[in-house]
C-alpha cells in the first residue's frame, strides 16, 4: 500500500498521507476514550448508541472530540 502512495506521490506526500491517516486513527481512538469516560462520580456520559456508533462510524469520534475541546476551552474562557 506504501508502495502504491509512493510511487504515485513521492517520498513527502507518501509520508504525509502515511502521518495524517495514523493521526486520525489515533484521534478516532481517543474520541472512543472520551466518550466512554465517565465523569466525576463514576457515573457514565454515553449512551450505547453513541459508543455504537463511534466504532462504526470512524469520523464521529474525532467531531465530538473537536467539539468537547471547542466547549471546554469556552467554559474555561468564562470562567
């Protein structure tokens, strides 16, 4: 697969392309860990149709991701 990217985009955008589908596979995983964390008091934040469909849907985590930092930097910046 490298070795398609490679020789139909060269060395630097076959690493890009590389480095940028790693990052969203890490920011998928991380968006499946904050909606699965539960809040002070153990208590759960996610419903099971969420969780079903960050795992089924790849881009979901990483928009609820963006938008859980969007609203914390604004609670932050308020308070």
């Amino acid at each position: 697969m490298l070795k398609t990217f490679f020789d139909s985009l060269g060395f630097f955008g076959s690493l890009s392309l590389s480095l940028f589908i790693f990052t969203l596979g890490v920011f998928w995983i991380a968006g499946i860990a904050g909606i699965t964390l539960p809040v002070d008091g153990g208590k759960r934040k996610y419903n099971t149709w969420q969780v079903a469909i960050a795992v089924l849907i790849p881009i979901y985590p990483i928009v609820w991701m963006i938008s859980d930092i969007i609203a914390q930097y604004r609670f932050m910046k308020n308070n």
